[in-house]
C-alpha cells in the first residue's frame, strides 16, 4: 500500500477475505474436520480442498481490491475481467508455490 500509494485498498482487501474465512472453512470443511494448529496447505487436506478454499478466498479479495478501485459501474465489464484473470494468474503462482514447498 506504501509503495503503490493506494491508501490502504490491499490491506482493507485482505481484511475483507479474512472477515469470510470462516465461512468458507466451513463451507470447504474436510469431513474429518480440521486439526487444531494446521495450516490450510495442500500436504494437509489434499489438493482437491486446497484449490477450492484457495479460489474462494483469492477471489474474494481481488473482488474487493477491484471493485473498491474503480469505485463504479461504469466499466463493469472490464472489472470483471481484471477480477477473473488477475484470480486465475494468483492461483497459478500459489499452486506453484505449494508445489516448490510440498517438496521439502
């Protein structure tokens, strides 16, 4: 936020996706459910659960960031697509990144 001089629009976003990360840990629940102190990483539920907690959740947040940035109806149909596709790149790099960090 410093470096982009966006006054704080990832953090607010951040918070956003945190205030629903409840929901959808229970929305995404392993049938088991969850061990106290585990972290939401692919070695521990599988990749399945991983993905669809991962999608949620980055979703969530490039909704707020994008729609709180253009901050209008305007170009919703360019929002959108700033949404889906920065998602879909986002996921990319953290399934990229649990893989290099499942190999340890």
């Amino acid at each position: 936020d410093i470096f982009c001089d966006s006054t704080g629009l990832h953090a607010s976003a951040s918070v956003f996706a945190a205030f629903f990360r409840p929901g959808i840990l229970s929305l995404v629940s392993p049938r088991d459910g969850y061990e106290p102190g585990t972290k939401p990483q692919v070695s521990y539920y599988g990749f399945s659960w991983f993905i669809k907690y991962s999608v949620f959740i980055v979703f969530l947040h490039h909704l707020f960031l994008f729609v709180m940035e253009v901050f209008s109806f305007s170009d919703l149909g360019q929002t959108i697509i700033r949404i889906l596709l920065s998602t879909f790149f986002t996921m990319i790099l953290v399934i990229l990144s649990q893989l290099f960090m499942s190999r340890k």
